[in-house]
C-alpha cells in the first residue's frame, strides 16, 4: 500500500510539459489576519483609508493581498501533483509577482516542467546515491481571468520509481 500518488515520481516528469494543477483556492479577508502576523508593514495591504485617499496610485482603492500569501496558496495548489514523492525543497528562485491579488480572486496554478538531471551534488544532502533527481519547474499562479499573477522557479529532489518504499 502505497500513501503517495504513483504518477509524480522522478521518472513521471517529462520537460517541457505543463501541468494544470486541478484545484482553485478563492482569497477572502483572511489575508489581513496573515499580513498582521508576518507584520509586514505595506500599507497598501492593510490600510484601507490610504488606499481610498490615493486610488489613482492603489488600484482604485483595493487593498492588496500580501505576495507570500499568493505564493503560499499557488504553491500548495501545486502540491499534490508535483511534491508528494519529494524528498526536499532545494530551491525557490527568479520569483515575480506580476499582477495584483484582491480579496474575492480565485487563485489557479500551473507547472512546467524545465530541466531534470540526476547529477546534482544537492542530491547527496537528501538522499542516497541514485535514489532521487532534480525536477526544476516553472510554477505559474493565475486569477480566474487568467492572468498570471505570480511565477516563480523551483527546484525538488524527486524520488525515482524503483527506491519508492
């Protein structure tokens, strides 16, 4: 009995293939509560007053949800189908944010696949000789217009097909 999927292994990974990750996650006020704990100071995120005093220069007055929120939730929504035979994060890069997020948007996300290689020294920190490789993918997260709103590199150590317990 296995407690991953069978199809997101190492071997599974095909480059230049994207993944259209199946699940939507709508953003709703919540954000204000994350912002306040991660104390980011942007009042852009929080201070309503300013963002209707200047909404020539606040998107009309909208609040903006914090990016690592963003990142958070299409990341997460990437998940299932990219990490579950992960054996670790190995890095995070080349991150933007593209278009802002609002309270009520509906986040998607999407991976395309870039490299793979199964000679990297990382791969020694993680795991075995031979057991793993490295899928780098391009994570794209979109509102429900389908505009990107973030894009961001990312690199797994993913186990390969005959070491899965």
């Amino acid at each position: 009995m296995h407690f991953t999927r069978d199809d997101n292994l190492y071997e599974d990974f095909v480059v230049g293939e994207t993944i259209v990750h199946p699940r939507g996650r709508t953003i709703s006020d919540e954000h204000m509560m994350w912002t306040n704990f991660v104390l980011n100071t942007a009042q852009l995120h929080f201070n309503q007053k300013m963002c209707d005093d200047s909404p020539e220069t606040t998107f009309n007055g909208r609040r903006v949800v914090y990016g690592g929120i963003v990142f958070a939730f299409v990341a997460g929504l990437a998940s299932e189908e990219t990490e579950e035979n992960a054996l670790a994060h190995l890095s995070y890069d080349e991150g933007r944010h593209l278009n802002p997020v609002f309270a009520g948007d509906t986040l998607f996300a999407e991976s395309t696949v870039l490299s793979k290689t199964d000679d990297d020294p990382r791969l020694s920190a993680v795991s075995k000789a031979g057991q793993a490789g490295v899928v780098k993918l391009l994570l794209r997260g979109k509102n429900q217009k389908g505009e990107v709103v973030l894009e961001i590199t990312r690199e797994l150590a993913v186990l390969k097909r005959e070491f899965r317990p």
